[in-house]
C-alpha cells in the first residue's frame, strides 16, 4: 500500500485521499485486486476508528469490504474486535457475506466479537447473518464454546437469547464436550450457574468422549477442590441435582435399552407368536372328531394330561401377555432413563421368558415316550429349579439397586437442601427449592405453592 494513502487512512484525511486518486485513478481498484502486500487502506481506517474514511472508500470502492491482510482478517473482522458499531454498520451495508469469512484461525468477525465481549455487535452481526454464528471451529468447536473458553458470559448470554436452535446449543466438540462439560472443567462458575439457571433445554445428562457427564466432572472436581471454590461447586451440585442430573453409571440401562429396544421388539414379538402358537395348537395336538368324552379342536393334552394341562395353560398365557406387555412399553414413548421404568420393563421380560422356560418343560413331558419320561422328568425339574433361583437373585439385585438410587438421591437432596439452608436468603432459597422437587416428581399437582416475594 502506498505511504501517503497509509497516512491518509491513519489521519482520516478525506482530501488527501481524492488528491492520491487523482494521480492514480486505479489506485483503490488495484488494492481491492490483491496488488499491494499487507492491510489495505480500509484495514487501516478501521483500526484508527476513522469512520468517514471508512464510509468514503466503501463509496469509491466496495470490493475493499473483501480485502483480506496477512493474516486473513477482513476489515469486518477487527471492527468487531475493537467493537466499533458504526463502522461495522458501513461494512455491513455493503454486503453480507463478509460474515463468512474466516481468518487463519478459522474464525469469522462473529467468533471476534464474542470472544472480545462486543455485544452491540456481536447481536447485530448474529441477526444480520444467522448462519455465521453456526460456523464450527477446527476442533467442531461452536462460538458458544468459545464464549465459555474465553469466559464472556454476555456474550453467552446474548447468544443463547437469540440462537433457538437447541441441537447448536448442546453441540460437543471433539471432546465429546458440550459447553457445561467445558464451563465445568475450566471453573467457569458463572458461566455454569447462568447455563443451569437459564438454558432450560440444556443437556445435563450428556456424556462427552471420556464417558464423563456433567455431574460426573463436578463430583471429581468436589473431591479437590480448594476452600474458595466449594461454595460454588456446592451451589453448582444442587442446580444439577435440581435439573435430575445423573452419574454415567446411573444412566446405562435407559442408554442400553435406546440402543437394544429393535433387538427386545424383535425378541417380544417372537415370544408371543411362540405363546400364541402353543395356545391354540398345543403340544400332543387336538382330537380330530367327536365322541363322547371330547369334541374335534379340543386339546388332547388336556384329556391325558389332566393335572399338567391347567399349569403349561396358565403359564403359557402368562408368557403371552407378558411379552405383549413388553411391546406395548416400547412403542409407549415411556423414558427408560428412569430406573423405576426400566425396573418394569426388566421384570416384564423375565416373567416372559422364564413363563415360556416353564411351557417349554410342561410341552417337552408331553411328547416324550414313557420310557424315557423319567430321566427327563429329573432333568427338567433341575433346570427350572436353577433357572427360577437365577432369576430370583437378578430381581432381588436390581430392586436393591434401585432401592439404593433412591436412597442415595433423596440423600443428596436433603444434603443440599440442609446446604443452602445455611446460606443467606436460605429460607427463602430452601422453599423454592422444595417448590422445584415437588414440581419435578409430581407435575400433575394443581395446588399453589409459595412464591418467592
């Protein structure tokens, strides 16, 4: 770039400017073309906030708006750095892909001004041009992580007010973090309290790469932490413990079942057609004609086998309404993340299957000659008698653990609710907590509640 149009730019000096194109009237056009190495005039104006200057070399020549300098930055760029408003308004009016444009370090003007705290124009970049503020990092990283990265809670909060697309919201980045994994691991509390406070569609019970939720990392944090900042992490706890945050482990069965439910459908479904199929042709077959003692169609099991027949009936039948059961829970949209949900759906599949272990055995004795009825007979005794002691032992486990989780969570609850009890404002703080809890476990309750005045 020429010195004096340097100066020119540094002084605002409209005239001296008509005087350097008047000797060379090519002179803007061969900026705007790349022919001169470095920042351009408007880069320069931009810096010096000379905002005429700006407005008249747009007017003289608007591809300048497009001008990138050594590092790839447009003018837009550090106009949003510097947060000049007025300026960015002239670059704007010229055209609004500039918004797109990324520097070398993958950011455009919009990830500037976020991570600058420019929030007059970072909020009119962001309704000028909606797509940039969805444009990833290198690292799949949002301007939302950024905001956190950089600890600019305005900016995250401005954003949060204007982006509604709530899957851009709870992006991870290549850690698998989304940005209350990242407020928490970088201690940025404020940032994680307003996240909790006000994002209600945040996912608090998402896992990032490391397996690790929210809750997760908070805990290991609680565990070294120093005095100044147990208050916080405190305060942090109970906002997830309100928003039902969990550990990972707690949340594998309902993960499981989201993964496996095609596999349970496919495996009800057959259970009951093996039901429904032992139902109406039973093992032994049914009577082909009338007599007098039986009538064609009737089960000729239930003639020989007089004692049995009630018993592979009752079980059989049981099968079948079970596995029915199982479906109709899968297809209901019912939440498995909740234990007490899955706890249903692991009982209803045991009687299933163990209902048709059992059928399996009454059906087996039935078409087994005699001869051989006898050894068979102690085989299958032994096998139902393992088989049901097995499947005594997984029920009674899994309702102790989930016996447990309740204890452990009703625990943690009244330990926080003890905790802000303490506080200033506690008890003002604790009924609204209480209002929380009640509002969470029981959403149909009508009745009024305090309101905190």
């Amino acid at each position: 770039m020429e010195p004096s149009l340097c100066e020119a730019a540094i002084r605002g000096d409209i005239n001296a400017l008509h005087e350097i194109i008047g000797k060379d009237k090519l002179i803007l056009q061969k900026v705007a073309a790349g022919c001169f190495n470095g920042a351009s005039p408007l880069h320069v104006a931009t810096l010096s906030e000379q905002t005429g200057f700006v407005k008249e070399l747009l007017r003289l020549e608007p591809n300048l708006a497009e001008v990138l300098d050594s590092q790839l930055r447009s003018a837009l760029h550090l106009a949003s750095a510097k947060g000049h408003d007025e300026i960015v308004n002239e670059l704007l009016n010229v055209g609004h892909d500039v918004c797109l444009v990324r520097d070398r370090d993958g950011k455009n003007p919009l990830h500037v001004a976020a991570v600058k705290g420019r929030i007059s124009v970072l909020e009119k970049l962001v309704r000028t041009s909606p797509q940039a503020a969805r444009v990833r990092l290198d690292r799949n990283e949002t301007i939302l992580h950024l905001c956190v990265k950089h600890n600019q809670l305005k900016s995250l909060e401005k954003l949060l007010e204007v982006i509604q697309n709530w899957d851009f919201v709870n992006a991870k980045d290549d850690d698998g973090n989304n940005i209350l994994h990242l407020a928490i691991l970088d201690k940025r509390f404020e940032i994680t309290i307003h996240v909790l406070e006000k994002n209600k569609k945040r996912h608090v019970n998402a896992k990032n790469a490391s397996g690790l939720t929210p809750m997760d990392i908070l805990l290991q944090m609680n565990d070294g932490s120093d005095k100044e900042d147990r208050g916080s992490l405190d305060h942090i706890e109970d906002l997830l413990l309100q928003a039902n945050a969990k550990r990972a482990k707690d949340l594998v069965g309902g993960e499981w079942l989201t993964k496996k439910r095609d596999a349970l459908m496919v495996v009800a479904s057959l259970i009951a057609t093996m039901a429904f199929q032992a139902g109406v042709n039973p093992p032994g077959g049914v009577w082909q004609d009338n007599s007098d003692e039986h009538r064609a169609g009737e089960a000729v099991m239930a003639y020989n086998y007089q004692d049995s027949y009630p018993y592979f009936l009752r079980f059989n039948t049981i099968g079948f309404v079970a596995s029915l059961s199982t479906i109709l829970l899968l297809i209901s949209g019912l939440k498995f993340k909740n234990k007490a949900a899955m706890w249903i759906l692991i009982v209803t599949m045991w009687l299933a299957i163990t209902s048709m272990a059992i059928t399996y055995a009454f059906s087996s004795v039935v078409v087994t000659p005699k001869k051989d009825r006898r050894s068979l007979s102690l085989t299958i005794e032994i096998a139902v008698i393992v088989w049901s002691s097995v499947m005594t032992l997984l029920l009674l486990r899994h309702t102790y653990h989930l016996v447990a989780i309740f204890v452990k969570e009703k625990r943690s609850r009244m330990k926080a609710l003890k905790r802000i009890m303490k506080e200033p404002q506690g008890l003002l703080d604790g009924l609204s907590f209480l209002r929380k809890l009640v509002c969470v476990k029981d959403e149909r309750a009508k009745l009024p509640l305090p309101v905190d005045p």
